[in-house]
C-alpha cells in the first residue's frame, strides 16, 4: 500500500532564490506515504528540516514521525 502525498507543481516551482534542475522535479511526487513489511514510511523529496528552521514543515516532519504509532 502506498499514496503520493503531494507534488511539486508543473511550473513555477522556484519562488525565490536559486533552483538547478526544474524539469526533474516537475509534477513528480515531494512526499510518499508506503507500508513495508509490518513497518511504515515517510519518503520526502525534500528536507523538512532544513536549517532547522522551518516552521511551515514541521507539521509534515512531525506527522511523519508520529503516524507510525497510530496503528
């Protein structure tokens, strides 16, 4: 069992700064939900911690470290 939880958009992806790659990321999954043997995991394809401060991802870091124990 496994679900794409979100995407990055087809364009427009870059906000501000610097992005390498654009077309690589296009419309392809950012976080994916999978079961795995009596296990779960949390793939994110990016990092939800970055810098340590970034409080518009800590809910998306922390229901994937909770959601595990809620089976």
């Amino acid at each position: 069992d496994r679900r794409v939880v979100g995407f990055y958009p087809r364009d427009h992806l870059l906000v501000s700064g610097y992005i390498e790659g654009e077309s690589a990321l296009a419309w392809h999954p950012a976080m994916i939900w999978l079961k795995k043997g009596k296990g779960q995991l949390v793939l994110y394809g990016f990092n939800p911690q970055f810098r340590a401060s970034t409080p518009g991802t800590y809910k998306l870091l922390f229901n994937g470290l909770l959601l595990p124990g809620l089976d």
